[in-house]
C-alpha cells in the first residue's frame, strides 16, 4: 500500500498497468471481505489450531476469493521497494538515503495502523482489542527490514525468502502451547498469531516477509526484462497451484493443522499466520493473474483501468474503505444477507472510484508533498 510500489524508471514516474491491476483487483477483493466483517457481522477468524467452520458453501467462498489480498499487498511491496530503490539511484539518491526514505515510510504505516485504522476496527462489530497488530503494521516492520536487502544479489533474495518460507513452516509451536504463546508480546509481534483483549496479533512480521523479499526478487526481473518476468509469474503462479494441490492432498507438512472434510475443507486453509498451503494457493493466483495482466496488449489495457485506478492509491483506498463499510454497517446492523451485503459491497466501491480518481489527481499535482505517504 506505497506510492512507491509503481515507480520503475530512472528517468520519470511511470506506472505499470498491471502491478497497479493486481494492486486494484486485491484493493477490490478486500474491500468484499471487510464489508462481510461490517454489515453481515458473521465474518470468520483463522487461527492455528481453531479452523473455523462453515455450514454453507456461500460465506466460505466469500472469505476465499478475498485470500490473495494480504500476501498480494506484501508482496507488491517488495516490488515497489525494488523499482523505487531502482529510480532513485538512477537520480543519485545515496544508498543511504534510500535507506532513510524506506524507515520513514514504514514508520509512517505502523503510526497510521496504531491509530487511525485501529480505530476504524473499534467501530466495527464485537469486541475488539485495544491495540490490533493488523496488515499495515506488518508491512511497515517488513520494510523497514527488508530495506537492509535491496542490494542483495537476486540469489541472495531468492534463498532468504525460501529459508523464511520453510522455516517459519518448521518452528511452528505445538498445539498445547497455544494458549501460552499469547503471553508472549515478542513473539506476536515477530512469529505468530493470537493474543488477549487488550493486544491481538494478526500479522506479525517474519511470517510474511518472504512475500516481501519474493517481490524484491520480481522487481528486479522486471528491471532486466519486462515480458520475461511476466511470463516466470505466469510459470511460477502455475508451479504454486499445483505446489499447493499436492501438499494439501498430502494433508501433513504445509498444513498446520489437518484439512476437513469436503471441497471445503481442501481449501479451508490457515492464514494467521500463514500456512505453507496459504500462500501457494493465493500467491499462485496473484502471480497468476500478474502474469495475464502484464501480457494484455492494445485496448485489452484499458479494460484493466478501473482496477490500475485503485491501485495507484492503495493506502488512501484502505482508510477510507474501512470507515465507509463500518457506516454502510452502522445502518445495517447486522440484518444483512449476504446477497445484500454484495450489493452494498459493490455501492460502497462505486462511492470510492470518484474519490480514488480525485486523490490520485491532487497526488500527481504535488507529488513530493506529504501526499506521497498516503
């Protein structure tokens, strides 16, 4: 959610169509899960060892579709980190400097989660804690650390991702632990999930900074040869899919915790944090979908600018979504279906587009104002 997931030239700002699509479509999916959260009130939690049940097909494929927007998040940043460290050399910035500006910036995300969207949630639905370790906290502690990367060779990136990928995978506590781990302040904030009325965790940081250094990875492919690293996302979105088909099949490392029964069941995976099997599935979508939209061509390019829109303002769209669905929710307080919440859903994006499209002009008019944080 950073201005700087967009810029890849030395020589002007110049937005790539598709990292703003993929940014749009996961704004877009997203929204749907938070408006479910807001007016139905019957959105649902993953933890380790508490999978969370469903008795119809149409909450859970409510909550799936909207998966692959968190690892997206994480991971476009790691691209935009890459292509800005990339602009910003080319003008003579100072490693040093680059540094700074990627400290500053996610000190920027973690003050905004602790206050402004954290109050958001304490508008919504049941109780809610105190102080929330939500996704923008998480991308600020990811880039301030993977600032210290940018000029790793892409072996280097590409090894340390998959030392986070297994190893977060293999130093998952025992279940009987569970309730111990919530006394851990530390431990929420870096390793796992969980917490007390007062802190709760949902993203704490190394879990999902592989994503991160995977998209510092793609970035710097994207520098050498475009149309090449947009055909790896289509052939490694592929090898994820299938990646995730055969752990899950196989119903043991990857999991966490053992699949249920049923379709629903197979794709029922864990997300905080994220299980191996998580982030197959939903980064082999993302990736995916990169892939097709950085290989659209001619006029099938503008089908694709309402998603770039929302995406070229990621962080404005996320506060203001937030308090907009939690209002949407305030007048239907939970009596909504969830048809009508889709509907309200899809109310709700087209109050936001007019909004997207003004902020992100006032940004093009100032752009090395304070806007550029937002």
């Amino acid at each position: 959610m950073a201005e700087t997931t967009v810029e890849w030239t030395g020589t002007a700002t110049q937005r790539d169509t598709a990292l703003d699509a993929l940014r749009g479509f996961i704004v877009v999916v997203m929204a749907l899960d938070h408006a479910n959260f807001f007016i139905t009130e019957e959105h649902s939690s993953e933890h380790w060892f508490e999978m969370p049940r469903y008795d119809s097909a149409l909450p859970f494929v409510t909550r799936l579709v909207t998966h692959p927007a968190a690892p997206g998040f994480f991971f476009l940043m790691g691209v935009g980190m890459m292509l800005f460290a990339n602009s910003r050399r080319a003008r003579g910035w100072t490693e040093g400097r680059i540094i700074r500006h990627f400290l500053s910036r996610g000190a920027v995300l973690i003050a905004l989660q602790f206050t402004i969207v954290n109050l958001a949630w304490q508008t919504g639905p049941g109780t809610n804690p105190t102080l929330y370790l939500g996704v923008l906290a998480a991308l600020g502690g990811g880039m301030i650390l993977a600032s210290l990367a940018l000029q790793l060779p892409v072996w280097a990136l590409t090894l340390a991702a998959t030392a986070l990928f297994v190893g977060m995978e293999l130093t998952h506590p025992d279940a009987a632990n569970w309730e111990e781990l919530f006394q851990q302040p530390l431990g929420l904030v870096f390793g796992y999930s969980g917490g007390s009325d007062f802190f709760w965790s949902n993203y704490p940081v190394l879990p999902w900074l592989e994503l991160v250094l995977l998209g510092m990875v793609f970035g710097k492919l994207l520098i050498t040869n475009r149309d090449r690293a947009y055909r790896i996302a289509l052939a490694l979105g592929a090898a994820f899919l299938v990646g995730f088909t055969v752990m899950r099949a196989a119903n043991g490392f990857g999991n966490v915790v053992d699949r249920q029964d049923g379709w629903i069941g197979f794709f029922n995976v864990v997300k905080y944090p994220p299980a191996m099997t998580f982030t197959l599935l939903t980064m082999g979508v993302n990736l995916i979908l990169l892939g097709a939209f950085g290989r659209i061509r001619g006029r099938g390019r503008a089908a694709l600018t309402p998603l770039a829109l929302f995406g070229s303002v990621p962080l404005f769209f996320y506060v203001t979504h937030l308090y907009l669905y939690s209002l949407i929710g305030a007048i239907e307080p939970g009596t909504s279906s969830y048809p009508t919440m889709c509907l309200l859903w899809l109310v709700g994006l087209a109050i936001l587009y007019p909004a997207c499209a003004w902020y992100a002009g006032v940004k093009r008019r100032h752009p090395d104002s304070l806007l550029r944080f937002i």
